[in-house]
C-alpha cells in the first residue's frame, strides 16, 4: 500500500493545498425492498468545485475489526481521522512539510491530541474523557496504517507502550442529567399539548418513555411497522418492528439511527395511557401524504429526521425551564436549576422507561428484554445502581398520568 495518498509534489504545491480538504461523506444506498444501508467513506475534495474522490484512508473504516461496529461508531472515527489528515497535510504543512504519510510521527498525534484537547480544534475546550475517545481513535488508525503502509518513523514495537504522550484537560464537562421525574414528564407533555407545533411530538416521546426507543429509532416509526391489539377496546399489545432501516423520505436522506435491530413492545403496564396517545396522534396526521407511512412529520409532509427532532427537544426543555422559574415555589425553582446545571436530551426518556420498569422486572434477563438490549450487561448496571424514583409502580401509575387518563374519559 505505498501509493496511499502520496501528494505528488508538483509546482505551487503550497497553493494547490490550499483548495483541497479531507471529508466525511455519507452514502446511503437502498435496494429493491426499500431497506436502506448507510456507508461513511473518507473523500479528498476540492472545496472550490466540490468534486471529490474516494481516499484510500477509507479503507480502514472497512478493516474486518471495524465491520462489527455500529454506522454510527464508524462515523465516530471518521470524524476524528477527517480532523487529523486536514491537521497534519494541511493546517500544518507551513511547519512539517509533511506530504507522504509514511513520513508521520508520534510527535505529529501527541501535538493533533493536544490541539484537539485544549479547544485548538473544534468547537470548544474538550473534556478528559472525549479526548481519551479520539486518542483511542487515533491510535487504532496508526497501527492501521503500520500495518499497510512503510512507516518510516513508526513500527509494531510502538505499540508495546503507551503510543502517545500529552496533557489531559482539566475541564469537566457538565453532567450528563440522567432521570426526570414523573411530575416532569407530564409537565412536557402538557407543554406539547399547549403548543401545536409540539403536539405530535407527544407520541414520540412516549414510545421513549413506555418502549425504550432511542431518538434516532423514534424517527424511523412507520404505520407498516406498528403492530397492536385492542381487547374489549383497550389496547392489550403494541409493538414496533425495527429489525431493518426503509426508505422514509423523497430525498433519500436518512432520519436517525437504529442502534440495536430488534422488535420493541410497549411495557404492558403503560398501555391503558399509551392508547391516548396514540389514538389522538392517529387523529392529527390522518389527512398526511407522506407515501412512506412515516408518523413523525416535518412541515413538509417529509419524515422528521433526528436532528430536528432534538432541536425541538431542547426548545420544550427551554420552555419547560422557563415556566419553572416563573411559578417562583422553591420546588419548582430547584428542578429548573437542575435542569440548567448539566447537560440533557432526550435518551432522558429511555433513562425513565428503564428506572420504571426495573420495578417490576427484578432479573437482569427480564430487563434486558424490556430495554432491548443485545446482552444483560446494562440491565444488570441499571439494577446494581438504580437510583431512587418518586414513587413505587403504583404510585406512579396514579402520579404520571392523573391528566392523560381524564383525557380517555
């Protein structure tokens, strides 16, 4: 693999650099049944005309090692490798002069690390434990590269010690706000009732809050998808099929992520209020064309993609701080100081689904079914480390949904 992005030396080379840049392209493909695929290459591409061509680097996100890993944790590396190329070919080219990849050094990631660290590249200051993520990264693609390329400066040996060699940060990043109480949800969830725009968003988190879906997995609902029962008028069992990825919009864009395919069921004890939901969420999108049968939808008529649907996340959050400041009680004043003291999206909603029914699921195998995941490992962490909830089941069931179920009545 020699010939693996040798930038031929050619007149004016500084200048030509100038225009050219690494990037991370997505390419999805669909097939005759609709099921979509989606693939992340690396590409060399002129920032000017915007032509590009396949790099060779993408080669690694295909190595056998990488082919187990999830699109999403693929993306993950690209987006550090993307980084780093642009940093040591081009940002710094005035400085090393680097132009053949087998000329890289150790030096040239510990320096990429500490950039990248301190807030030199990105978007802000990174915390310890982001770094450590693009330091594993990193170094996954050096020893990659060892073993294709005539590294000149880097050998197998290496790789017997700790690879590179720089300052952590000391920022931490604010923590991560894991659970919701119940009286919040329903405070969510009457702000989705207030505000129209919001109001098909109730549906979608609740098949969060009452299934475990992750936001991505939300976004990829469809009527042909949904499976359920009534008996004597109450929904007894409902289900959504996400074992494989279709096409959901014209543009042929992806709308989120399916990070475990699987088949998911609604907790049996949140159906009698789930059937609200749902029934008042198939009333407002009856008179829908979208030819996909997608249920969340933006103003175009077009599948609602993840993206939107954590801006709008964070717009109820915002409003839902807001209206806690304003009743002034020192309880609701407490719980939007919390709310703006870390950081919180959304999977808060998978969080409170998994807190609820680690009451009633007392095995880790009971959980996991639940949850869907693909092995007990995080089940039994939920049941080792459970924090305290408001209330026991019953409680809840008389707690959360007190305004939902007049609305059955």
């Amino acid at each position: 693999m020699n010939n693996l992005i040798k930038h031929p030396v050619i007149q004016k080379y500084e200048n030509r650099i100038k225009k050219i840049r690494f990037k991370k392209k997505k390419f999805i493909l669909i097939d005759e049944n609709d099921l979509t695929r989606e693939y992340v290459f690396i590409v060399l591409e002129n920032t000017k005309t915007n032509r590009f061509k396949v790099s060779a680097y993408s080669s690694f996100l295909f190595e056998k090692g990488m082919l187990i890993n999830k699109y999403k944790t693929r993306e993950e590396y690209a987006k550090i490798i993307v980084l780093f190329l642009n940093f040591i070919f081009f940002d710094m080219y005035e400085h090393w002069k680097l132009k053949d990849i087998e000329n890289l050094k150790i030096e040239h990631g510990d320096y990429f690390l500490s950039q990248y660290a301190f807030g030199k590249l990105g978007k802000s200051e990174k915390s310890r434990e982001t770094v450590q993520l693009a330091e594993v990264r990193l170094k996954a693609f050096y020893k990659w590269l060892v073993s294709k390329c005539n590294m000149k400066y880097i050998s197998h040996s290496d790789f017997e010690r700790t690879l590179f060699s720089f300052e952590y940060p000391s920022y931490v990043s604010p923590q991560r706000i894991k659970h919701i109480s119940s009286k919040l949800f329903v405070e969510i969830l009457k702000i989705c009732d207030d505000y129209p725009n919001y109001r098909k968003l109730k549906l979608a988190f609740c098949l969060q809050a009452f299934a475990g879906l992750r936001g991505g997995e939300v976004c990829n609902v469809s009527l042909d998808k949904l499976q359920y029962s009534y008996t004597y008028h109450e929904l007894s069992f409902f289900s959504v099929d996400l074992r494989e990825k279709t096409r959901l919009r014209k543009d042929y864009k992806s709308v989120g992520g399916i990070k475990k395919p699987r088949i998911q069921a609604v907790h049996p004890m949140f159906l009698p209020y789930f059937r609200l939901i749902f029934e008042e969420h198939l009333e407002l999108i009856k008179n829908s064309e979208n030819p996909f049968g997608a249920i969340f939808l933006n103003r175009d008529q077009e599948a609602m993609m993840e993206s939107s649907y954590n801006f709008h996340f964070k717009n109820i959050i915002n409003i839902l701080i807001n209206r806690l400041i304003e009743r002034g009680d020192s309880s609701s004043i407490g719980e939007a100081y919390k709310l703006m003291s870390g950081k919180i999206n959304k999977h808060v909603f998978r969080h409170f689904y998994t807190q609820t029914i680690a009451e009633t699921e007392i095995t880790p195998n009971q959980l996991a079914f639940w949850r869907g995941d693909s092995n007990i490992d995080s089940s039994i962490t939920y049941l080792t480390q459970n924090p305290e909830i408001d209330n026991k089941i019953k409680q809840i069931q008389q707690s959360i949904f007190t305004e939902l179920s007049k609305k059955g009545e």
